[in-house]
C-alpha cells in the first residue's frame, strides 16, 4: 500500500546562487568535459573486460570517478559506470581525506582499500580503492574504483544474508587502509582479503581490474594535464560544479512550493514479518529543495538498513532520473538539505547489518519519485518492480572446489505519461545490465530451464506497466541456496488510476513438493539437490491511467503476444475477444460502457 498527501503554498521566491564563476570559455569547457569524461569510461571498460566475476565484467557492477581534493566531492564520473555508487563516492574519498589529515601520511602511488559501509560505502561487497593524484608536488585530485567482489566471507555465500542481525554475519568490513604505500604493495593486506572468502582467486582478479583501470587513469589523466595544464583543468572542475548547481537550481524554482508527502513500504526485515515504512516529506522554497524522511521507520533487526551516505547517493539517483538535463556532479546537491535522522533505518551506524540495501535504496528511489510526482504530475511515473532479487546458489564441484553463483534479476518498469512501461528491464538504481544466461551457465554448474517474460504480472493503465520475468534455473550439483528480495507483499503501485503490478514469487523443488519462503521474497539454508530447481517470477511495473482508457487493439496486442490473458484483458480492460483472439468491438464497447457507467 502507498499514501501520499499534499500541502502546497503560493508564494515563489528565488535564492540567488553564490556559486563560483569562472573565465574559462566554452569551447575549451567542452573539451575538457568530454576528455575527463572518457578518462572515467576507459577506467570502467578496462574492468569490465578485465574482472573475474560475471557481476562486473558482464553486469557492470562498477565505477570510476574524478574527485575534489579537499572535500571529495564528485567532479567527473564516466557515462557506463553504477549510479548508486557515484554517489556514494564523494563520501567514501572524504572518509581517505579524513584519515589523511589525522595521520598526515600521504605519498603520491599511495592506494587505500575499504568497503566499510558506514564510512562512505554501501555494502560489504562494493570493494573501493582512491587513489591521490598529484601535479608539481602538490595534491590535485582523487581518482577512485568501485566494483562488487563476488564473496566477502559471513554466513552466506555472496553475502546476501535475509537473516543476519549484525554486520558480522554479513562479511569481514574493512576500513580505510593502504593496499599500496608510496608504490609498494601491502601482501600481508591481501592475504588477510584471501583468507575470508570463498572464492579468493576471483577477488584478487577483480582488484587486479580495480588497480589497473587507476593506473590507466592517471597516465590519461596526466597526458590531458601536461596538455591543457593543472589552472585550466582546476578551473574547468569549478565551472562543472558552478553549472549542475545552477541547473538544479533552475529546476527547482520552476517547481511549485509546497510540501509534498509520500510513502511506501518493504515487505519485512528478513527476520520478522512486521513491514518497514519509507516515508518522504519534500519541500520546495523557490530555488532549494528539502528532503526529509524523519517519518521513516525505526533501524530494524535484518539487513534492510543503510548508512547516511547511501541513503543521501540514492536521492542522488532520483533526482538524475527526474531531472535529466543537470550533470551528474556534486553541485547538483548544493541547492538540498537531507533530513536523515539516525532514529530511522536511513542512516545506522555499526554493526547494525545493511547487507539488503539494495532493497532498500529502491523504496527510497520511488518515493522520490512519488513525492516529486505530486509537485509536478507530468513526471508521474508508476512504480518499477523494485527488487534486485539477489539469488544466490552455493556448492562443491566434483573435484572438490567451491563455486558461488550470485545475480540480481530483472523485472517491470513502470507506466508513464507518454508510453508503457519496459518490459525485463533494470532497476533505476544503474545502468548494470542482467548478467546472460550463457556466461552463467558457462561460469556455474546450472542449466537455466526458462528466461521469459511472465505473463499478466504488469500492472494495468492506459499506459500499462512492463512484464516482469520467470527464471528457472536446474542445479548441476548439490547446492545452497539464498534469497533476498522484496515486492512480496506490497505490489509495485500503479499512479492516475493505474493498477498495481504483480507481486514477486519464489518457489523451489523439494522431495517434499514446491516449496517457497515464510517470508514472501527472503530465505536463506534451502538446500536443493543435483537436479532439483528454483523458480523466480518477478514483478511488473505498476500501470498509468484509467485501463478502460487504453486503446483496445493493443489490449487485443497484448493478449495474442502472451502479455496478458483473456480474461485480464475482460476484467482489467473492459475488451472482449472472439476465439480466434480477435478484437470484439460490439462487446468490447458494450463492457467500457456498463463500466463507466
């Protein structure tokens, strides 16, 4: 269930912005963003070509980055690189700049290694590595690398843990320390990462990745230096930031003032079945935004909490989404203030766990998404289908060697003023792709059974919602088997009268029958043997407008395509079709009019 209010006022006023000018010309404005975005871009393809695990090298499951070299605030980030993490960058380099300062220990190959995700990260997965950058002497820049290694130790292989109560069940955190000083390697540092996971030879591919694409980095970084020189560039990095705030500015102030309300809800923490309430109070006052979520649900006992600073980098996310035209620097959030009390699940300190945050950072996405809605109907958008629904399967290969398999799957994109929803598609949190079928059957001793849309799961409207999926998947050999996932229970909403999507579903092969979890979309210890299967059916996106005003052939459309049954079309649409699935006009005209009556 979702609620939304509004409260709106009359008066507009602007704030004059004080940010920083610059004498740099457009032209060479231009080049320089172009050439430092690139920089970010050929950093990411050198990981995803180079890492070791399907999550980064196929799904993209990371980032690159230019950061200020006092605040750590973002400067560049590539156009491929995960969203959610951009954001969360800025606090991760501060957490290295902290440190510095108190230590006064920094050399120019220095590299720092962290994935605390109190302390600028998001879970224990995400692996960051910031790297200074330094010109005549002198401190520049950051340049930072982000990728999810695929297993971190804890209690459950991939570290998707649904029941774990602490941070200790979840993986081995570590915080900032030096895996490089001044160009020498820390093996002690890597031993210690080989020894808590499962697949230590993965992880030491994947950061092999990491520190290559910062190598590759600096040389780029260097030569555009050397080129244009360290004033030009500098100056070029406060013109970005001086431009995203002015932009965001613009975009606020041609909002109406106001306070617009809005809230949705995860299912369960994972170890209870009591729901989680994410709730939003946005304020508009001309040009500044205020964005409060004191109303938010207390820390829970599960994994379905997260730190300040990925609550702060998801509405960063959502304000991209909904305000294209501003580029993704921090400047863009110099016109917010974030209300995130430590009293709510949005901003715990350890060891509460926070391994689900994806679930999480979702919920909060949509009721940004749902609050600005209200200020501005014409960005309505329905619901996505909000769950990364990160399956993991576990076991032994015949010679005796350990695999891990984790994924996140797809699923419905909401309704919108102009078109459907898409079908199968990513959540708004990246732009990572679902890993293909053949690598992991390639990588992991599974057979995927069925990778199809599902449907009638789409919710309905005159624009529809996109389909969600069925993924079967066969184990080759005996395994574990855990799930972390939401939409189980309250359904992707559908917005100006649309209907809501399909809920998620699990299920898995026992001897005993089909079984599927207590807690709708979370469960962990489901052992499965050679041969057996688990079956995941994942939402729609929720739908837009009235449904009897959709145009009825592509109802008609929808049914001979397998999107929708006959009798959803009926009962949803108000269309009638003949046996051979034609459209019925007589009836189908018939059926909207006894319904509008």
């Amino acid at each position: 269930m979702t609620t939304q209010t509004t409260t709106k006022t009359t008066t507009k006023t602007t704030t004059k912005t004080t940010t920083k000018t610059t004498t740099i010309d457009p032209v060479t404005l231009a080049v320089l963003k172009g050439r430092l975005e690139q920089i970010a871009d050929e950093m990411d393809a050198t990981l995803y070509r180079s890492a070791f695990n399907p999550i980064i090298a196929e799904a993209r499951d990371a980032c690159h980055g230019l950061y200020h070299a006092e605040t750590g605030a973002t400067l560049v980030q590539g156009t491929n690189g995960l969203p959610i993490f951009v954001g969360a960058m800025a606090f991760a380099v501060k957490a290295v700049i902290d440190k510095v300062a108190k230590e006064g220990d920094l050399h120019p190959d220095d590299i720092f290694l962290f994935n605390d995700p109190y302390d600028g990260g998001t879970h224990l997965n995400d692996f960051r590595l910031v790297r200074p950058i330094f010109r005549r002497g002198r401190l520049f820049c950051w340049m930072a690398s982000v990728g999810h290694w695929l297993d971190i130790g804890g209690n459950v292989p991939g570290n998707f843990n649904a029941r774990a109560t602490d941070s200790f069940q979840e993986g081995v955190r570590i915080p900032p320390v030096k895996l490089v000083k001044a160009g020498a390697m820390n093996h002690d540092l890597l031993a210690i990462l080989a020894a808590n996971s499962r697949v230590p030879v993965s992880n030491y591919g994947d950061l092999n990745g990491q520190l290559n694409a910062l190598d590759l980095g600096v040389r780029r970084l260097t030569e555009l230096l050397d080129e244009h020189g360290e004033d030009t560039v500098a100056a070029a990095f406060d013109a970005f930031t001086a431009r995203a705030e002015a932009l965001m500015r613009s975009a606020l102030s041609r909002l109406p003032d106001g306070t617009y309300s809005f809230e949705d809800y995860l299912d369960n923490d994972g170890i209870t079945s009591e729901k989680l309430r994410i709730a939003l109070d946005l304020t508009i006052a001309g040009d500044r935004m205020v964005l409060d979520f004191s109303r938010s649900s207390a820390p829970c006992a599960g994994p379905l909490n997260i730190a300040y600073s990925t609550a702060v980098a998801c509405c960063y996310v959502a304000l991209k989404h909904v305000f294209t035209d501003v580029p993704a620097n921090a400047g863009c959030l110099n016109p917010i203030t974030f209300v995130i009390p430590e009293t709510t699940l949005l901003a715990v300190k350890p060891p509460k766990p926070v391994g689900g945050y994806t679930e999480t950072i979702l919920r909060v996405i949509g009721v940004v998404f749902g609050a600005l809605a209200l200020a501005d109907p014409a960005r309505a958008t329905a619901a996505p289908f909000g769950t990364i629904n990160a399956l993991s399967l576990a076991g032994h290969r015949p010679d005796g060697s350990r695999w891990v398999m984790f994924s996140f799957f797809g699923g419905g994109l909401g309704g919108n003023p102009e078109s459907d929803g898409l079908n199968h598609a990513n959540n708004p949190i990246s732009t990572a792709t679902i890993p293909p079928v053949e690598i992991l059957e390639a990588a992991y001793p599974v057979m995927f059974t069925q990778w199809a849309l599902r449907p009638d799961s789409a919710g309905a409207g005159l624009h529809r919602g996109g389909l969600g999926a069925v993924y079967e998947i066969e184990a080759l050999t005996a395994a574990d088997v855990f799930l972390l996932g939401e939409r189980g229970v309250f359904a992707p909403f559908g917005v100006a009268g649309g209907t809501p999507a399909a809920l998620n579903r699990f299920v898995w092969q026992s001897d005993e029958g089909e079984k599927s979890p207590p807690l709708a979309s979370k469960v962990t210890d489901v052992k499965i043997r050679d041969g057996q299967r688990v079956r995941l059916e994942t939402p729609g996106g929720g739908g837009w407008g009235d449904p009897r005003r959709r145009d009825a052939e592509a109802v008609a459309r929808d049914v001979r395509l397998g999107y929708l049954g006959a009798e959803a079309a009926r009962s949803a649409y108000g269309v009638a079709l003949t046996d051979d699935g034609a459209l019925d006009i007589a009836a189908t005209a018939a059926l909207r009019e006894t319904s509008a009556a």
